[in-house]
C-alpha cells in the first residue's frame, strides 16, 4: 500500500471516531435535558416555580431544541412574574 492511501484510510477512520463521539455526547444531552424537562412538571406541579425555573434553564442550555423544556420555561417565568406583581 502507498502512503498516500494508508495517510487516507487513516484519516477518516480518526474522522468516523470523531463523528461517533460527538453524536454519543449530544445523545447524552438529549436525554439529559429530557430528564431535567420530566423533573421541572414535577416541581410545578408542586408549586416550586424557583426550583422548576432552574431545572428547565439547565435543560434548554442542554438542548435548545428541547420546545417542550422551552415552552414551560416560558410559562414559569410569565408565573412568576405574575406572582411579583
């Protein structure tokens, strides 16, 4: 084989490892985030809009395409301002 094609093979083997270790580590922040979304409708239900407000903002920062995590962040803080007025 020439050196040329073994630099070649090499490379994108180092690429395909990349590619799979950034897919895994988004992967983990999905269901990070979607774990943070499932305990912040617990913490408001129960009324503590503080603790659910930091969950969701740790959530979103995780995978801002979380709309769900999104949405209810939206609604706790339109809450909480409601409850400073």
């Amino acid at each position: 084989m020439s050196k040329r094609l073994i630099l070649k093979v090499s490379l994108i083997i180092i690429l395909c490892g990349y590619v799979s270790v950034v897919c895994y580590a988004q992967e983990q922040d999905i269901a990070e985030s979607f774990g943070m979304y499932s305990k912040c409708i617990d913490y408001y239900h129960q009324g503590k809009l503080y603790e659910a407000k930091e969950t969701l903002e740790r959530a979103v920062r995780l995978d801002s395409r979380n709309d769900e995590a999104q949405g209810y962040l939206d609604l706790v803080n339109a809450e909480l301002n409601l409850r400073e007025k």
